[in-house]
C-alpha cells in the first residue's frame, strides 16, 4: 500500500477477530515501530508483545489493581476488566524510557515512543489488519507498569490492538487541516 493512502484510509476499529497473527508478521510491526524518528538515537519505546495467556495475566492485572483502589469494586466490573486485553489476538503495550543521561529530555521520548505507535498502526492498516490504540487509566497504573517490569515513574505510551477486522473497513473523513493550520510567510 502506498504511504499516503495508508495515512488517508487507516482508521481505530477494535472489532477485530480473534484468530492469532504470525510472529513475523509481528515482527514486521514491531520493525516498522522501530523505525521511528528519537532524540539522541535513545529509541525509548519497550515493546511489549502480549498474546496468548498473557493477555489474561494482564487483565488479571488491571483488575486486582483496579480492586485495590476500590475494595467495593462489584464482581461484575472486576470480571470485565479483566477481559479487557482478551478484545483482540495481539496488544503492543509500549512503554517509554526515563532519560538516562541529561541532555536527554523525558517529553522527547514520549514523543518517539507516540511515534512509534503510529508507525507501528500504519504497518499494521498496509498488511489489511485493524488496531485501536488505547490509553485509559491503565496506562497510568503502577501495578499495571510492574507487571511490565516498568519503574512508576516511567510512561506507557499506549496499548495497540491489533488483529484481523471482524468486518469491512468504514471509510474515513476527518476535518481539514485549515483550522488548526497558520500560514506564516
Ligand atoms: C494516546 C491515545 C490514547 C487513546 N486512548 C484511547 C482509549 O483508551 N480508548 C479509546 O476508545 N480510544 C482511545 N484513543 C483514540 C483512538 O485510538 C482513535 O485515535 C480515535 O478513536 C480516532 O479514531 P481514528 O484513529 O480512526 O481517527 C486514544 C488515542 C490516543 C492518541
């Protein structure tokens, strides 16, 4: 697929099938996400490769630290939480690196580990799968980030998943550029 219809058509759609992905197409992502531009050649982002079992070992993550924070969380949203990661084959989880060195600046890794992920969602829409990537509280969890092996302090730029659309692509129409655009000549 060329670059910018691969810009123009990609679109998040989480309804996808659960029919697992081969490692090297796996690896195809992972190389594109890679690719992506980083301050000081630090490449920031951590992949972590969540499929299988593991998405259940995740799920039961967020929900045993979601019920710590709430002990009265109800059976019900305990069990749905932790069948959150089971939505698709494949989730990309990637964190970002604190700074090891001073020059180096902790925005500026967000900013590549951000990249990444959108390189890494545009070679997933050009090898015809779907990906959504998500944040939410998740993300900013600590026991969720140990269970990583990430320190508190560091970021998870996104949980990207991706898997085999469980249906025909929509297209998309966004707004134009103008109004978050100034032309200064
Ligand atoms: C950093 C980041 C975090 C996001 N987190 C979520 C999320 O947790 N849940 C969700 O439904 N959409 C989330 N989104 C939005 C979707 O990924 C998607 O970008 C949005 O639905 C727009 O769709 P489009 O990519 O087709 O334009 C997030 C987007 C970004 C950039």
């Amino acid at each position: 697929m060329e670059l910018f219809e691969a810009i123009f058509t990609r679109h998040s759609n989480g309804n996808v099938r659960s029919e697992e992905l081969p490692r090297d197409l796996i690896g195809k992502l992972l190389d594109a996400g890679n690719q992506a531009p980083n301050h000081y050649k630090v490449r920031p982002w951590r992949f972590f490769v969540l499929t299988g079992n593991a998405r259940n070992r995740l799920g039961q993550a967020m929900a045993a630290s979601q019920l710590a924070r709430n002990p009265d969380l109800p059976t019900e949203t305990f069990d749905k939480t932790k069948k959150l990661p089971l939505r698709a084959p494949l989730i990309i989880a990637v964190g970002v690196d604190q700074p090891s060195e001073s020059k180096v600046i902790e925005e500026e890794n967000l900013s590549a580990a951000a990249a990444s992920c959108q390189n890494i969602l545009l070679a997933a829409h050009a090898s015809g799968l779907s990906a959504i990537w998500r944040t939410g509280e998740w993300a900013r969890d600590a026991k969720v980030k140990r269970f990583f092996g990430l320190a508190e302090e560091q970021k998870i730029a996104g949980f990207l998943y991706i898997g085999h659309p469980a249906e025909k692509a929509e297209s998309v129409s966004r707004p134009s550029f103008a109004d978050r655009t100034v032309w200064m000549e």
